[in-house]
C-alpha cells in the first residue's frame, strides 16, 4: 500500500510502537515484501529488545518469519538469526514452567476450590 511506503519512507522504526502491531499481520501476508525485508532490522529490534509488549513481539515474529519465507539468505545476514535464537531462548526460559492443579469438593450443593 502507498501509505506505508509514502509515510516516512516506509521505515517502521518512525511509527507509533503501540499501534504497529494492528497493520503488522496485514503486511506480512502482502504479495510484496520489499516494505518487510526494509523493516527486518526494525522487527529483530523489536522481538529482541526488552520491553513489554508481547503483541509487537508477536508481529515481530510473523513480519520475520514471512521475510524468511520468501528471502531464507537474510536469516543468515548479520548474523541475524542466532539474534533471534537468544531472543527466543530468553523468553522461553523466563516461562513458569509450574502447572496449577484445581481440584474442587462439593459440600452441601456448594463447590470449594482448593
């Protein structure tokens, strides 16, 4: 679409972080992926940096993994995908790995959660 190569010559990085994921997906999924591999640099900056927004993250990665798809050599520039792997690895080894077991008993009609 014109509006994201016209607005800041495409580069994503000028954009407003909060609402990028909402036309992220829609990108990613665009015949042309010229306006993607120009904002890779700004996706690995987004899934690999610290902060909380797990939704731009999560565009990051599908705006990445559509790159790849189609262009599977820029995974290998710059050393970009062992970047990816220790982002990745970071955010799967701070995930709880406890499980929560409920159990309930009835008494009298009423259910107890334990």
């Amino acid at each position: 679409p014109v509006f994201f190569k016209d607005n800041f010559g495409g580069d994503f990085s000028y954009y407003d972080l909060d609402k990028i994921h909402f036309f992220a997906s829609l990108l990613s999924e665009l015949g042309d992926s010229r306006l993607l591999i120009q904002n890779l640099d700004n996706f690995q900056n987004w899934l690999t940096s610290e902060h909380d927004s797990a939704a731009l993250k999560i565009q990051a990665l599908c705006c990445i993994m559509s790159v790849c798809k189609r262009c599977p050599q820029l995974l290998y520039e710059q050393d970009r995908g062992r970047k990816i792997e220790a982002a990745l690895q970071r955010t799967l080894s701070r995930a709880s790995l406890e499980t929560k077991t409920i159990s309930s008993t009835g008494v009298f009609g009423f259910k107890f959660l334990a």
